[in-house]
C-alpha cells in the first residue's frame, strides 16, 4: 500500500502537471466555438430543463421537487460517467509521458479526476438555479456538498486508479465502460424516484446493491432536505474501505507493468 499511498502524496503535492494539464484540454476544447466555455453549462442545462419538465409529468410528480431531484443526481452521475471514462484510456493516451520516465501513474489518474471536477463545480450551478426556482427548496442546503462529495471523490480516485490499470491492460475496457454506464443511467435512480419500490422486493433490493445509488444519495438527500439512510451510510463506508485497498494492491502488484502494456 505505501507505493499508492507515497505516489498519491507526492501527486497531491506537486499538482503543476495535472491540474495544469487539464484545464489546458478544456481551454482549448472550446476555444475556436462561438459561445466558449458556455457549452460547459448548455448540456446539463437543456438536459435538466427540458427532461424535468417532461419526465416529471411521465411519472407523476411535482416538477418543483423533481427538477431538483433530476439535477443533483444527473451532475453527480455526469462525474462519476467523466472519471470513469477518461480514466480508462488516460494512460495509453499519456504514452509518451511514460516512457519518457514519469511512472508515478497517480498523475494521470488525478488529471482524469480534475477534469471531470471542473465540469462538475460548473454544473453546481444549475444545481443551485433549480433548487432556488423550487420554494420548497433552499440553496444553503448545497454547503451540505463540503462534507459529502468528498465521500465521493474517494471512491473515485481508487475508482479511476483500477480503471485506469484495467484500461491499460485492456483496450476494450473503455469501450466496455462506456456500454454499461450507458445502461447504468436506466437503472440507477436518476431519471426515476428510487422509493418506488417496498422493502424486500427485487427491485428494492436492485437499487440498493447499486454502488452509485448510494454515492447520489449521500449527496442528494441533504441537498433535497431529506435525510440519508444508515444503510447508505454503511454501504458507502464499507465500498470506500475496501476500494482503497484493491487499488493499492493492483497499483503495487501491476503498475511496473503498465509501461509494457502500452
């Protein structure tokens, strides 16, 4: 575990290569567009407005909760989508930075992570514009973010650490990752309420064994006014205790190999 943990350290430390590196990919990204960085918001935007004025009459509820709801989970979803994406090919894209000497990989994982944390802190804002246009909602309730996303930034991190091992190994793993975050959207409680089901039934028990389930609802439920289930709280614990272990077991047993692999 000290080769994890002394490289994510050193990482952290000296962040000029990946937070500079990131923010330079979203510059030039949008630079030659006409509307610039505004594309950054547009997506979420059109994707929360329009969405939630649809789906909110589909299923039933009112539109000033379900906005809300739509956004905090559809943002926090996104960067789980971004980190997990950009880490599965991160390090065959960084080919030439490897083999040229910089094998502490933890590197490329954070420049996976801040990228994707940039988008996020931007898309807050629309979280932050449907919580306000809602009266049952308050927007002091988003300070709630400051304790628990950093809950979620861990589990991304030894997340993007094993994907990005994974990806290395496995050119597939990106295309696979992308399927199934595809589906994963469907199943997960997004687009839908996930109270909908009783307790001890099979969907009831579908949603809760779903990691990212869990992940959106330590963040939502405060966001929303709602309290967070002790079994999210322990499931959410128990992912992130065991998950920093498998990475740094993968990331000392198989990290020496990854300039093979690519």
């Amino acid at each position: 575990m000290a080769s994890f943990l002394t490289h994510l350290r050193d990482s952290m430390r000296y962040p000029e290569f990946w937070a500079y590196s990131s923010w330079l990919d979203i510059a030039t990204k949008y630079r030659r567009t006409r509307l610039g960085l505004a594309w950054i918001f547009m997506p979420v935007a059109v994707f929360v407005g329009a969405i939630g004025s649809i789906y909110s009459r589909i299923m039933g509820h009112d539109p000033e909760y379900y906005i809300a709801y739509l956004a905090t989970g559809y943002v926090v979803w996104r960067f789980m989508v971004q980190c997990t994406n950009e880490a599965a090919s991160i390090l065959r894209g960084h080919k030439s930075f490897i083999m040229d000497g910089r094998t502490r990989l933890t590197d490329f994982v954070l420049r996976s992570l801040s990228k994707a944390f940039f988008y996020f802190a931007c898309s807050v804002l629309i979280v932050l514009a449907a919580l306000l246009w809602s009266p049952q909602m308050h927007g002091t309730n988003l300070l709630t973010l400051l304790i628990t996303f950093p809950l979620v930034i861990l589990n991304m991190i030894w997340w993007s650490t094993c994907i990005a091992l994974i990806g290395a190994r496995h050119p597939d793993a990106g295309e696979a990752a992308n399927t199934m975050l595809r589906f994963g959207m469907l199943l997960t409680p997004i687009l839908w309420v996930g109270d909908r089901f009783p307790p001890g039934t099979f969907g009831w028990w579908a949603v809760h064994g779903n990691p990212a389930y869990h992940l959106i609802t330590v963040v939502r439920a405060p966001i929303l006014g709602e309290s967070v289930e002790t079994i999210s709280l322990t499931y959410v614990a128990a992912m992130t205790l065991a998950g920093w272990v498998l990475a740094a077991v993968l990331y000392r047993r198989y990290s020496r190999f990854v300039p093979l692999w690519i």
